[in-house]
C-alpha cells in the first residue's frame, strides 16, 4: 500500500487543474451561447486521432467482453461494470485505487484524479480500508473480519453514493430497495432524446425529466450532499465517456444503438412507451464497449473540475438539477437543506456554485458522512484510513478546502428517505 501512495502522489493534481473563477466563468458564458460539445464546457476545441483513441476490445485484443462469472461483482454504474467486463477493471468487480486510476484511463481516459476521488470515498464509505480496495457491486469480506464490518460496495450506499434520480435506475423508495431496476419510462425518455444523436445539454435534460419524476412520485425522495450531486454528475458522464469520436465529429456523438451496449439494453424499441418496454429488455451485468469505439482525446481527459464545470453549466440550463434536501413524506414537499447549517457555517446557500465551493463541500460531506466500515473502531484503527485520505487531500490540495469542524447530520432527520 505503501507503494501505491508513493507512485499516486506523483499523479497528484497540481493547483492549476483547477481553473480559476474568471477562466470559470468564461467557459459557462461560452457554452451558455453556443451549447456543449459531448467533451464538456471545459473542452472546446478536442482533436481526433484515431491511434490514440481506438478503444480494442475484439475478442482477440487485449480487453475482449466475458459475461461476469457467478462470484463477480456488478452493481448500477454502466461505466464500471462495462469496464469489468472488459478486464479494464479486475473482472471480479474488486480494486485498488490504482487500478482504477489505470483502467478508466484506458478505457474512457478518465483523468487520474477524478478517478482517485472517486475510487477514495467508494473505499472510506463501502470498501475495505486495510487493502485499499472497493466494489463497484455488493459486498465482500473484510480483510480484518475480527475488528472490521464486511465492506458493503458502491450497491449498498443509499443515499451516500447511490441516490434517488438515477438515469435510468429507480428510486429505492419505489423498488423495495432495488436501486438496478431499469426504469422504463425513464429509459424511453432517454431513446427519444437520443434520437439524432445524445447532446450533453439532453444529458442535462434527462436529469431534469428523472428528478423531477422523483419530486412527483416518490414521498421519501432524497438527494444527500455528496450523492445528491452524483446522481447529475452521471448524466453528465453519459456524454462524456461514452460518446464515440471521429475525426467528422472529435466532439464526440452518442448514438442509441451505443447507449444501449453500455447499458445492457437489447431489443428495438418497437411498441415501448411509458412504463411500457415494448421489446427492450434489460441484460443485467451485460454491459458492453461497443466495437469500433473511440474514446474522448488523452490531451482532453475528464477531470473533477470538469465535473464541477459541467454540473454548473448544466445547472444554468436546468437550475432544479442540483439540490440537497428532499420530499418530507409526502410527493411534491421538497425541503432544501440549509447548507450554512449543516456545515457550522463553514459554507452557504449563496456561494455553494461559486469558484470550487461544490467540489470541496461535497468531498468533505462525502467523509463527514460516516466511514462505514470504521462504526464504532475508528479510535483504535483510525490511522488505516491515513493513506487513502492523504491521496483523497493530495486531489483536492489545490483547492485549500476548508475544514469541517461541525457536519449537523440531524438536520436530515425530518427527511424519511434519509433514516429509510
Ligand atoms: C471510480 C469511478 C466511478 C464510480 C465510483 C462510480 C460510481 C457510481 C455510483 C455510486 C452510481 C450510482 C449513482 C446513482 O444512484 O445514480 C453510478 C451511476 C452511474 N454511473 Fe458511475 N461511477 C464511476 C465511473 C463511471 C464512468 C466512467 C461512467 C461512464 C462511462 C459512469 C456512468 C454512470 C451512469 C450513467 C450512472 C447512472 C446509472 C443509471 O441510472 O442507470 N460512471 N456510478
Ligand atoms: C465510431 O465512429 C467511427 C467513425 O465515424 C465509425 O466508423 C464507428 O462505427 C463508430 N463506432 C460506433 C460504435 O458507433
């Protein structure tokens, strides 16, 4: 493990991945104008070269597709369990963060810190601390059984990283808990704005359609600070990762017949509307790259301050995307958390979308929210979480985020889809 820290701390982010609020503020004008390419606000002018870009997964390269096996993990993000099943990912479902940092980079150059902070709180809140090791399904053994609970995996963290207003997935509320259920009106609203090709801003428009579906329908609808962000972050990957590119199109084009091999999805859509799939059907765990598939640029890679310009930028076109708070029992009873409260004041309400506010409130909630795997040991074993918290630091170090002294969790409890 030791190891690992030293050769990530060479990748981590340097202060000037950041862009400052004047470049910030440029970017969202700019896209505000003339809309976004599938490459993000903060990529306007990405190059198409094939060589770099050509994503093998033929079944004699190097990442063929293999069905996952019965003991493999698969749980609700696409992105992950499609790049298990081509080995980019350990096809057993389990990682380090380096192996996450190496394989989403080859498969969707994903950038080596955005996937550190992503792969960093998946392990403080679902995974195994002592081996630095996550899952993107369900649960798996402890390496320390005797003083450690058995991490649960990214499909067990409701309202922590799994959260209501999912793409295409339902809520939990509305699924006994099942948060992998396709949701099929959900599904055709995304097919018919795919219809010519998915933008980004439809992306944004989906997010728009499935939160406010939850708004609607689901009394114990809750989006948490740091899932609650996720859930539109996702939209916005959709665009991201799994446009294919082309030198007619270096910005990248999402057509439905890709969208449906990332997402398990067979069938032509004959007779499907509503809640009604006609002849889709959903091939759980089946996720695909498709064949003769490029991946967005290496000089272009997706990083956490592009999640942050996209989230804000989508936010200006469709404001009810970002929210933290939730329906208070009945459908239609939105309550939006006072985040001055919630933090001691250290944020607020007024300058959360300002600068790099989002990203450093929804990292420190993210760890403020309880270290699963620590309940109740975290005065005797606490030091295990060092390593993984400094690489977490090392990508937001050139923020200097502030320090969270209070994180008033009870302001939650008069939301029920919270305490569910
Ligand atoms: C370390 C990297 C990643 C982590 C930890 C992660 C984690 C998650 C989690 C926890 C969810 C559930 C959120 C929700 O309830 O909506 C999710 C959903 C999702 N993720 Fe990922 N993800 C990662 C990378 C990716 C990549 C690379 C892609 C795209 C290629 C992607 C696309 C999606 C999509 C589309 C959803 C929504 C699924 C649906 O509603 O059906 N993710 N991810
Ligand atoms: C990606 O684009 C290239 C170039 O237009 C095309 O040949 C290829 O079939 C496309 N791949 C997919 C999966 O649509």
């Amino acid at each position: 493990m030791v190891k690992t820290t030293a050769t990530l701390a060479a990748l981590a982010v340097s202060a000037a991945a950041w862009p400052t609020v004047m470049q910030q503020d440029a970017l969202l004008k700019r896209a505000a104008s003339t809309g976004r390419l599938n490459t993000g606000v903060g990529h306007p002018n990405p190059q198409f070269n094939a060589q770099d870009q050509y994503v093998d997964v033929t079944d004699g390269g190097p990442n063929p597709f293999r069905s996952p096996g019965a003991s493999d993990l698969r749980g609700q993000c696409p992105g992950l369990n499609a790049a298990a099943n081509h080995g980019f990912l350990p096809r057993n479902g389990k990682a380090t963060i380096q192996q996450t940092v190496d394989g989403l980079g080859k498969a969707y150059n994903m950038d080596a810190g955005l996937a550190i902070g992503l792969a960093a709180i998946a392990i403080i809140i679902s995974g195994d601390i002592p081996s630095g090791t996550w899952s993107i399904g369900g649960g798996f053994l402890s390496t320390l059984p005797l003083l450690l609970s058995n991490p649960k995996g990214i499909a067990g963290t409701h309202n922590k990283y799994e959260n209501d207003a999912s793409i295409v997935r339902g809520d939990a509320y509305l699924n006994n808990g099942d948060v992998g259920v396709v949701q099929w009106h959900s599904w055709n609203n995304l097919m018919q704005l795919a219809e010519g090709g998915l933008t980004l801003d439809e992306t944004t428009a989906q997010s728009n359609y499935v939160t406010h579906y939850s708004l609607d329908n689901n009394p114990y609808a809750f989006w948490g600070p740091f899932s609650g962000l996720v859930a539109p972050a996702a939209h916005q990957f959709v665009a991201n990762f799994m446009s294919n590119h082309s030198a007619e199109q270096p910005g990248g084009f999402l057509s439905a017949d890709v969208l449906k091999s990332f997402f398990a999805i067979s069938g032509t859509g004959a007779g499907a509307s509503g809640d009604n799939p006609g002849d889709y059907v959903h091939n759980r765990g089946q996720e695909r790259i498709p064949l003769n598939w490029y991946r967005r640029p290496s000089g272009d890679q997706y990083s956490l301050a592009d999640v942050v310009l996209d989230l804000l930028a989508g936010a200006t076109i469709y404001p009810d995307t970002v929210r933290i708070g939730g329906n208070t029992g009945t459908t239609n009873s939105f309550t939006g958390v006072d985040v001055g409260d919630l933090t001691g004041g250290v944020f607020n309400g007024a300058t959360l979308l300002q600068g790099n506010n989002l990203v450093c409130f929804a990292f420190r909630a993210a760890q403020a929210g309880g270290v699963d795997q620590l309940d109740g040991v975290l005065g005797t074993i606490g030091n295990l979480l060092a390593p993984i918290t400094s690489q977490l630091n090392g990508v937001l170090g050139g923020l200097s985020c502030p320090q969270l002294s209070d994180f008033n969790s009870q302001l939650f409890d008069i939301f029920p889809g919270y305490s569910e």
